[in-house]
C-alpha cells in the first residue's frame, strides 16, 4: 500500500472526504517524523514502535573493482512490530 491508498482508505472507513483524511494522515506522518527527530521513540499500543538506533562505521567491498569504501556511521529509523501485531500477520 501507499501513501494515496492509504488516504483513500482512511477517507472510506472514517467517512471524511479525500482532503480531510490527507490531512490527517500527513499530521501523523509529522508527528512521528518530529519525534524521531527530537530523539524520542514513537510507539502505538498494538502496533509497533518507531524509533532512532545508532548504526556503527562500517567498511564495504565494491562487488565491481573490489574497492574498499567506508560507510560513517549515522542513525537510522528502526520499526519493531508489537506481539499483537505479529501474531495477526
């Protein structure tokens, strides 16, 4: 699914129009995105939990010339699915 269908079926199941529920899924978006970012994880009882993990420096291999490059470390965003969740799929 993506972002267009999910808003089409937010607008379907909440009976808001098409404008309203884009609106309120890109403040959901917003929200997650800014608690991220301020260093909080995001988490939704029942579904899962967002947040920030450190990932180490790295070196790779270049498959072609067999070059090596260093990959810095950085921080990625993280999903870790719930119980519920899990045992639903």
């Amino acid at each position: 699914m993506n972002k267009t269908k999910l808003i089409n079926e937010v607008s379907a199941k909440s009976e808001l129009s098409r404008k309203d529920a884009e609106t309120a899924v890109e403040a959901v978006f917003d929200i997650i995105t800014q608690s991220l970012v301020s260093g909080d994880s995001f988490a939704l009882s029942g579904f899962g939990k967002f947040e920030v993990c450190q990932r180490e420096a790295r070196t790779r291999i270049d498959p072609k010339t067999g070059e090596e490059s260093i990959i810095q470390a950085g921080k990625v965003p993280v999903f870790r699915a719930s119980k519920s969740l899990i045992q639903q799929i």
